[in-house]
C-alpha cells in the first residue's frame, strides 16, 4: 500500500471514530498531568444511594465528562461522597473531605445541612447546585436561579389565596423534572435553563463516552464542575482564593450563567403544574385561582391587562405555556 493510500485511510478512521477516541479518553483517564506539579483535588457530595441511585450516578458522570474533557493540567483528582439526600451523612462526608484537603467541594444537589459551616471553618468553598438558593456566606457559589425561600413563599400565596394544595418541594427539585402529583392540587417545579449552542455538543461526547442519553441530572453534574473547575484554574494563575472565587462567580456553564449571590429570581423561574381535576372551590377562591390564570395565560405578556398586578409578578409560568421546554440562554 502507498504512502498516500495509507494516511487517507488512517485519516477516515479518525474522522469515524474521532468522537471515540476523546470518549475513550475520558473513561480512561488518559489525559497526561504536567510532572512539575501535584493535582488539585475536587470532592463531591452527591446523593448516589437515594433517592435515586441512577441520577446520582448520572451527576457522577456529568461530572466526569468535564473533568476530563478540560484543559488545566495537571488532572484534578475527583473524590465522590455519598449524602443519600441525608444532612447527617452530607455533613460526615464533608468531615472526611476536608481531611482528604480537597480544594472544592461541589455538592447540594440534594441536602446541605451543616455542610456550608463545616466547608468555610476548613477554609474550603463550596459549589451548590441546589435550586433554590440559600442566605449563605460568600465563600458558596450557587447554581440555583429561585431566591431564598421563594418557591415556598408563592406557594403559601397560592394555597392562601385559591384554596389549592400546592406543593413547592416534591421531587422536581431535586431531578428538574415537571411532573405533578397525585398528593397535590398543583407542584411548582424549578425551570431548566440551558446554553442550547453547547448543549449538543456535550451532549454528543457524554453519549460517545458513556453509551447512555445525556439527561438533566448529567447536566447539572457538568455544569458544577464547570465552576469548580474555574475557580482552580484562578487559583493555579496566582490569584488569592476570594478573587478566585469572584472571578468563577462570571462564568456561563451549560445551564446558564452562575447567578450573582443577590440576584433577583427571574421572572420564569418556576413552572406551575396544575392537575387536570381541580378540586370544588369557594366563589372567592375560584375568581382567584381564575385571575392566576389569565395573568399567567401564554398569550398574556409581561404588562398585559389580565389579572391583578400581583399574579402577574410571580415568578412563575404555567408548565402548559412553557410546553415542557427548556428556557434557552446565552448561545455563545
């Protein structure tokens, strides 16, 4: 065989099997850590036993993909703790990480307890990926879009004002996603918010790597080592672990950007799921849950007539209008 014959066809087993080749690169650990350096070490705290083992071993592996997929060099070690969406086992496991002097935590998928308090007194900060955001020290970067206690506040208006059971803390908080239930009238649910351009694109080497579909729990593993990766890659530059930190406060993941620590919860946040058998309602109750309606009705725009002003300026869209889709952000 020619010189020319053989490189053409090398050259269209990398263009067939490229993706492979960077999937099996992931699964083999086979990115090379530069010998002038010791590796940065990530802990993880994620809820790999309950309530789902399956998610939790997705966020493992979202986790992985961008850890692995990512330019800083030497190769941080990545150690995984189980919290069992348990606060006395995530706070154990915090203990056990800070005297495996990680350098990260990323955690809060699930529970955080004591686990923020623990991290700081140790001086080591920590990426949660809770939902809803909590009022925590400056040393914890938060993923999670819906303010503090106010998926709980809309709820009680909601159950106050029309009557309904509503729910703001089923399952879709901790999976993302919208499904109702059969204990409640109506359940609001965190809105997934994704970076469509990249999206695809992470998704096609997470299948490649790990021969499974790409879901949300993946994605939200990805997009906390993100973060965690920023804020070492700022630290390996010479920058003081505050200015790190800030500077990783900046970037945009793949589920949108990290939110500023008092920002205020965006207008579609949440969806409400109502189920389709409402119960019997007071006069009273029924105009309200109706006025909720027309305000929040998909061709009700910000500012329309419908409704009173206070419908309008929950942050929340009707899961019939948001049709189950993802909010898009930030294609760059």
């Amino acid at each position: 065989m020619s010189h020319k014959s053989e490189k053409r066809r090398v050259g269209g087993l990398l263009g067939l099997q490229g993706l492979r080749g960077l999937a099996a690169a992931v699964l083999g650990w086979g990115l090379c850590a530069a010998a002038q350096a010791a590796p940065p070490t990530i802990g993880a705290i994620v809820p790999k036993s309950w309530p789902s083992a399956a998610q939790g071993e997705e966020i493992h592996k979202g986790m992985l993909l961008a850890l692995k997929t990512s330019s800083i060099q030497p190769v941080p070690t990545l150690l995984v703790q189980d919290s069992g969406c348990d606060y006395r086992r995530a706070e154990a496991a915090a203990k056990q990480l800070i005297e495996a002097k990680v350098d990260v935590v990323l955690g809060g998928w699930c529970v955080l307890g004591g686990v923020p308090a623990l991290l700081k007194t140790a001086g080591v900060p920590l990426v949660s990926s809770n939902a809803e955001r909590y009022l925590l020290d400056a040393h914890v970067l938060q993923l999670g879009r819906v303010g503090p206690r106010v998926g709980e506040s809309v709820a009680a208006t909601l159950r106050r004002e029309t009557g309904l059971r509503v729910s703001a803390s089923s399952s879709c908080w901790m999976d993302f996603e919208a499904a109702g239930s059969e204990k409640f009238d109506a359940v609001l649910c965190p809105t997934l918010v994704i970076d469509q351009a990249r999206w695809a694109q992470v998704e096609g080497l997470y299948t490649a790597a790990f021969l499974k579909p790409f879901t949300v729990s993946a994605a939200r593993g990805y997009a906390a080592m993100e973060v965690g990766l920023s804020y070492l890659r700022k630290l390996r530059s010479g920058a003081k672990p505050a200015v790190a930190l800030a500077e990783a406060q900046t970037i945009q993941t793949l589920l949108g950007p990290v939110p500023a620590p008092d920002a205020a919860t965006p207008a579609a946040a949440m969806q409400l799921l109502l189920t389709a058998k409402l119960p019997r309602l007071a006069p009273k109750e029924s105009a309200q849950l109706n006025a909720m309606l027309k305000a929040k009705s998909c061709a009700c725009k910000p500012g329309c007539s419908e409704g009173e002003a206070k419908w309008r300026e929950l942050p929340v869209v009707l899961a019939s209008c948001a049709g189950g889709k993802p909010v898009a952000v930030g294609n760059t």
